[in-house]
C-alpha cells in the first residue's frame, strides 16, 4: 500500500457524510427518504424511481426486513436465534437457520484470512468489558483470562448447512461485525427485486448504493473526520452508477471509554482478549458485497496498520486505511482501491 499523504490534526472517528448535489434535481423526479431507528442506530434511505413504484410496500418491505434480522441476529433480546443459541449449554450438535450458517461460514472464511483477528466467538468479552451497557469498564484480570478460554472459532463446528456443534457448552457468538453489513445487502436486494435501480442505504454510516440521481449524477459521499472537534472531508467518494458498491468504515474512535488516564476502544483482539493498542483507527473498505466490506473492515481495524496493509493487497480489498502517526494521520490506499475502482476518489 502507498502512503499519500498526511492530515494534520487528532482523528475522533471515521465514518460516511452524505454530500449535496452539485445541480437541481429535475422537477419531474424527486429523491425520495425513509429514515428511523434500527439495530441500536439510525438508518437512512435515499432513492428515486423514473416509472411507477409501490413506495408505500417499498417501506412496508424494510420494516418487515429489519424485524426478522433483528430476531435472527441480535444480541439485545432473549427471545432471538442467536441469544437462544448463546443460552443454550450443550455440546450436542444444534440446528440453526441456513441463513446463519451461511453467514458463519463467511465470517470463518475472514477469521482465516485476518490470522483469527476476526472472530464471532468474542461475545464474552464484550459483555466483560461492557461493551454492550452504558458503562464499559476494564475487567479484573482473572476475569480476562477465564472468559478468554471461551473464545475461538476453533471452538465452533459448523456442521453442514443447517447445523452447528460447541465444543465447549458455554460458548457463545456475537454477529456485530458482520450483521450491519448483511442488513445493508438485505435491504439492498429487497430494493433490487422490486425493480428499484437508484437507491443508497446507510444504516450506522454504512451503506450501499446503486445508480445515481435523479440529475444524472452520481451518488456522492464523503469519509469524516472530526479534527480538533471540527469536522471536515477530506476524501469524497464518488460512487459508480453502473453497479452496487458497498463504502463500509469501522473506527477505533467510534466506541471508547476512559480510564486511569488510559483510552480504550471497542475493537477487540480475539487473541489477548484486550481492546486494540495501535495506530490504525479507521478502516473503509469498498467492495460489492456489503456483508464482506463490513466483516472486513472490522478485520483490519483489528489487524493494525502494517499487517491490516498486507492484508489488504493480498486479498484484493480495495481498503482506505487512516493511520496516526505523531499528531498527525496518514492516509494510505491499497492497490485495488486505485486500480479497481478508478474515478471513486475526488
């Protein structure tokens, strides 16, 4: 990867703006928002249709699409697949929906090729350091080390499509860091199949989007950073019309605590059981494919500036990596975002 050059000031977080048009939309087309709460975030919207088109199923659609991924994935209620999962303390092999599995699969393919940095076993180390309350905090060190003997995916057998085993009875899974970007591709493809071609989700500052608006432009967005508590934009990503592009962006700035003097952030290392101790902090990766541009954004946040670098080239990611270093941060771009996606940078 090329460093490019530096920004001068202290980077809080990265994460994606929406940016105006440059000219008025034609009168006869309007772009068109549906905005709400979702998955612990907000969630946005944007599209435009030339012909006729359901707005009204079209919304009804995401609704529906957000409850059952909610039920399927998320850690905050007891009653869904993965909590029922988590709570379950056997050993026998279990049966879960096709639709995780698949997702595991995804996540052990990554976890392989980020040397285990990303892992969904780590849930016990999230509730540990109470990055999933109001108030995180550094665990006593006994407890670190009890509840890191139940982490790693070599603990979990996936079994064949529909099946899974623990090795040990009290391990458990959390999917955040590759559920947002499924979520993004699932809403995504609901928009697709009822013939919607000019659209762009964000949920969390994550987002796909496809075709353009209604003046012929491009989709436009930009990655912020907060420098010295004012934000400003220094890259503007402009989005190809002609397919999907998935802009996802994970920070070690985003989620942190404090204390005694030290900053903590919410990305874990599986491997120490400890939040992250580098100068990588923040990573955006495009990709088409938002569940593998989420999952591998968390992959290189964790996996650091150097090894993050590596990484990215020899999987073909095309990743914007934004590195600190004194008191300034550093931007660097892998090969495949500058030949991959030509015309993507401003």
């Amino acid at each position: 990867m090329k460093a490019i050059r530096s920004i001068v000031g202290f980077l809080a977080f990265a994460s994606v703006l929406w940016l105006p048009g440059c000219s008025p939309e034609r009168p006869d087309r309007e772009i068109q928002v549906i905005s709400n709460l979702a998955q612990g975030t907000t969630y946005t919207i944007k599209w435009w249709s030339a012909g006729e088109f359901d707005a009204a199923a079209f919304a009804s659609a995401i609704q529906d699409e957000l409850a059952r991924i909610d039920e399927l994935l998320s850690n905050f209620r007891e009653d869904s697949v993965i909590e029922r999962f988590n709570a379950s303390r056997t050993v026998e092999a279990q049966a879960l929906p096709e639709e995780m599995l698949m997702l595991l699969r995804i996540a052990a393919a990554v976890h392989r090729a980020s040397a285990g940095c990303f892992d969904p076993t780590v849930r016990p180390l999230v509730a540990l350091w109470g990055f999933d309350t109001a108030a995180p905090h550094v665990p006593h060190p006994s407890a670190l080390a009890a509840a890191r003997t139940r982490v790693g995916f070599d603990k979990l057998e996936l079994i064949d499509t529909q099946h899974v085993r623990k090795t040990i009875a009290d391990l458990e899974i959390d999917m955040a860091g590759i559920g947002q970007g499924y979520t993004v591709a699932r809403l995504a493809q609901i928009a697709a199949e009822l013939g919607l071609d000019n659209y762009l989700i964000e949920i969390g500052g994550e987002l796909a989007a496809h075709g353009g608006k209604p003046n012929d432009e491009p989709w436009r967005v930009g990655i912020e950073q907060p420098l010295d508590a004012q934000r400003a934009v220094p890259r503007v990503l402009i989005l190809p019309t002609e397919r999907t592009t998935a802009v996802m962006t994970s920070g070690t700035y985003r989620h942190f605590f404090e204390e005694g003097g030290q900053t903590y952030s919410h990305i874990l290392d599986p491997k120490t059981g400890r939040p992250v101790q580098h100068d990588l902090v923040s990573v955006t990766v495009l990709h088409s494919d938002p569940t593998l541009a989420g999952a591998w954004s968390t992959a290189l946040l964790c996996l650091g500036p150097e090894q993050a670098a590596v990484t990215a080239e020899r999987e073909g990611l095309a990743a914007l990596l934004l590195v600190r270093v004194g008191e300034s941060i550093q931007e660097r771009r892998s090969t495949s975002l500058d030949e991959g996606w030509l015309g993507v940078l401003e």
